[in-house]
C-alpha cells in the first residue's frame, strides 16, 4: 500500500490490523512533500507521542504542490541531491507497530484540492518548466552543473540511497512473524494455504494471493 495516495487512510489501517499483529509504515516526510510535492499525495505523514505512544498522523493537504517554483528548483539542483542522499531520514515518516496502529486523520473543512491528480494540461505545463531548467543547467557559463560534476554527484546520491534503503532489507522475510489469524488474532504458519493452529481454520489462496476472510477459510480436518 502506498499510504499517502490513499483517499481514506483509515479503510487501509484498519485493514493491515485485520490480518497483521506488527509491521513498518513509511512514507515521505512532511518536509518531502514540501520540497518534492506530487499531485498524487494527498497527505502529509508525521508521528507524535500519543497517550499510548507514537500516532501516526495524517493531515490532508490542500494543495497537491506547495510551491511548485521551490519543488522546480531544487529537483535542478545536483547539489540538493547530494544533501539528499545523506539526509534521507529526514524525508522520511517511519511508524512501527505491534498489535495495534494508533493513528489520526485530520481533515480541512473546505479542501481547495479534491485530492485528484492534476490535469493534462497542468502536467504539460510542468513539463515545460523543467525542461526550460534543464536548458539553463546546459547553457550555464560557470560549468557548476558540468557533465562529470553531475555524475559525481549523481553516483553519490544514488550510492547512499542504495545502502541506505537495499542494504538495510532483510534477505529473506519470514511472513509468519507478521500475519495474524483474522478470527482470532493468534499466530498463522504458511505453506500450500495459511494455517491458524489456535482456531482451526486454513486460509486459501487465489492466483498467489492470500484470501484473509474468515468467510472463505476453511476448518483444518
């Protein structure tokens, strides 16, 4: 799921609770979607300590880009990219639960922005624009954004995006530790089907996919 196109957020939450016990959310930080808005986002994704916890909070957006001539600038700039790649964390909104997300949706009483992608035209325009950016990067005297000087950085960024995001994932991931019966809550073994030993019930699943509907599973003979 990519949270932060989700229309309502809420439907997806509660979901991945139905038939997961623990998992990892992220998504671009609220600082990411300042600086690098797409018109696809509807939120900005932030946690705060809550009552209980870390919240994970979903505030809507009223525009899709919040200065698009900033969003422009700085997506010429190789020099930001380098920056990037070594403060990744900081556009990132990471949230790690274990049996329950707790989570808010604040909603704007009067959105200006429905929350649609923008249109053809608006797309086209920004088109324009950054390749307008792109034929003052190739035409720049002072050979700030020569050839090499891009690749150097660009060879840069792209390394400590790798080892920051392909590095770090585990190997192999061991989906037993994750689901969750969705009858009973109790730990799922996964083989031909998904087993709930506490239940009794087998989980079928559909052109690889796992059906986690009580309605569909089956009791184990």
């Amino acid at each position: 799921l990519v949270m932060e196109h989700m229309p309502v957020p809420s439907e997806a939450l509660n979901e991945m609770q139905r038939v997961a016990k623990r998992g990892m959310i992220r998504t671009p930080s609220p600082l990411a979607e300042k600086l690098f808005a797409r018109d696809v986002h509807r939120w900005f994704v932030s946690t705060e300590k809550g009552p209980s916890g870390d919240l994970l909070l979903f505030r809507q957006k009223n525009d899709p880009i919040t200065d698009q001539e900033l969003s422009d600038a700085l997506g010429a700039d190789f020099e930001f990219w380098h920056y990037f790649g070594r403060a990744i964390s900081k556009m990132e909104t990471t949230y790690v639960w274990a049996n329950e997300i707790c989570f808010r949706v604040d909603l704007l009483d009067n959105p200006d922005w429905d929350g649609e992608p923008q249109s053809k035209q608006d797309f086209e325009d920004k088109k324009e624009r950054l390749e307008a950016i792109g034929q003052e990067i190739k035409n720049d005297e002072c050979g700030k954004f020569s050839r090499p000087h891009i690749r150097q950085l660009t060879t840069k960024w792209l390394g400590g995006l790798y080892r920051y995001t392909y590095l770090r994932r585990p190997k192999t991931i061991d989906w037993n530790q994750f689901l969750a019966c969705p009858k009973c809550r109790g730990s799922v073994t996964i083989s031909d089907t998904i087993v709930c030993s506490v239940c009794s019930l087998s989980y079928p699943y559909r052109q690889g996919v796992p059906v986690m509907l009580v309605a569909d599973a089956s009791p184990i003979k």
